[in-house]
C-alpha cells in the first residue's frame, strides 16, 4: 500500500470516528434513546467509544507523517 492510499485510509477513519462521536452524543440526548433505558446509554456510549478509537491512532500517525514531512522540507 502506497503512502498516499494509507494517508487517504487514515483521513477516511478518522472521518468515521468523529462522526460516530457525533452521532453517539446526539444520542445521549435523544428522547427516544433516553426511553430505552440502560440499552439506550450503552448505545450512545458504544458509538463514542467505538469513534473514539478509530480517530485517536489515526490522529498520532498522521501527525507523525506531517512532522516527517516538515523536516524532509528543511
């Protein structure tokens, strides 16, 4: 796999895992999830800690690459 199709990939999850932090806080405040009781909050807890993981590696390699790259410039 190419630099490049790796970066893209990583760009790709951490896209996802800001979107599931998102859609896992929305949940905690829906009304519908807040009915469903303990199911509703594992719910929204598994959304952002499922995010959560996906965005925080994807983050630290990246800015390794970027780093990288600064110095490769100078």
């Amino acid at each position: 796999m190419t630099n490049k199709k790796l970066l893209r990939l990583l760009k790709i999850l951490m896209t996802i895992g800001f979107s599931l932090i998102l859609l896992g806080a929305y949940l905690s405040f829906n009304e519908d999830i807040q009915e469903m009781g303990v199911t509703g909050i594992l719910l929204s807890a598994g959304c952002i800690a499922v995010g959560m993981a996906m965005s925080l590696p994807t983050k630290m390699y990246l800015t390794f690459v970027f780093m990288t790259r600064e110095n490769d410039k100078k």
